[in-house]
C-alpha cells in the first residue's frame, strides 16, 4: 500500500517539474528581469538538471538552440511511462 503512494507521489511530482520546466524554457523567450522572484525560482529548480544536459549537447553544437528542456522533458516522460508502471 506503502508503495503504491509513494509511487503515486513521484508520479506527481515529476509531473509538477514537468510543468516547471516548461515555464523555465518559455520565460527565457522573452528576456525575463534575472531578480524577478519567479525567474530565480524557475533557475533555481532547473538549473540543477538542465545543466549537465547543456554540458553533455551544447547549443553552439546544435545550431544555437538549447535542447536541454526537451531532453529534460524526454526523460521525465520515459520515467513516468515506463519504469514508474514497472514499480507498481
């Protein structure tokens, strides 16, 4: 019982990254004040993920664009779909 709630809770709480992450990558379209409250959360809460990724495929290798949030967001999605329904 224990671990159907505690896999129930990741579920949701990869869910609500998703949702951050998607927040993250479409305020950086509009050049957001960094002392913005909301942008240095949104910075805060993804930098600590989206940062290897840059690492790993950096934009000047992908024609300029920083495909780290969809990477980011590929793995939450192969996460919840697959190894989450393996847990139940």
């Amino acid at each position: 019982m224990l671990g159907y709630t505690l896999v129930g809770f990741i579920g949701q709480l990869l869910q609500l990254y998703t949702y951050v992450i998607i927040a993250a990558a479409l305020i950086s379209w509009v050049r957001p004040d960094p002392r913005n409250p909301i942008v240095r959360f949104l910075h805060m809460a993804t930098e600590p993920v989206l940062r290897p990724l840059r690492q790993l495929l950096p934009p000047w290798k992908t024609g300029g664009l920083d495909l780290s949030p969809l990477i980011a967001l590929i793995a939450i999605q192969f996460v919840e779909r697959v190894i989450l329904p393996l847990l139940y």
